[in-house]
C-alpha cells in the first residue's frame, strides 16, 4: 500500500517538473512564431540529385 503513495508522489512531482517546464518555455517565446509553419508548404525544397560519378551507366 505504500508503494501507491510512493507512485503518485513521484507522479505529483514529474508534472510539476514538465508544467514548470511548459510554462519557462512559454515565457521564453518559443511558441510565438504563428505565421511561418502555415506558409512552410508554399515554398519549393530543393531536392539534390545524389549521382556517383564513378559507376558507369550498365542499361545496355
């Protein structure tokens, strides 16, 4: 029975610790940015084209 109350304490503190966590993070601005990840899509990315030089061309 004492195992349980050892649990929840434990439990108690790691969401203290993770609450404490969210709110240093939302103080430090972290969330702000709100324009940027809706617009991300709109732009093309740059695919590079990985060839190796050295291996020759075996369709024959």
């Amino acid at each position: 029975m004492e195992v349980i109350f050892v649990l929840i304490g434990v439990s108690l503190l790691l969401a203290g610790g993770f609450l404490w966590l969210f709110f240093k993070a939302m103080k430090s601005g972290q969330f702000d940015d709100q324009h940027t990840p809706a617009i991300r899509i709109l732009f093309e990315q740059k695919v590079k084209n990985k060839t190796n030089k050295k291996t020759p061309n075996k369709s024959k």
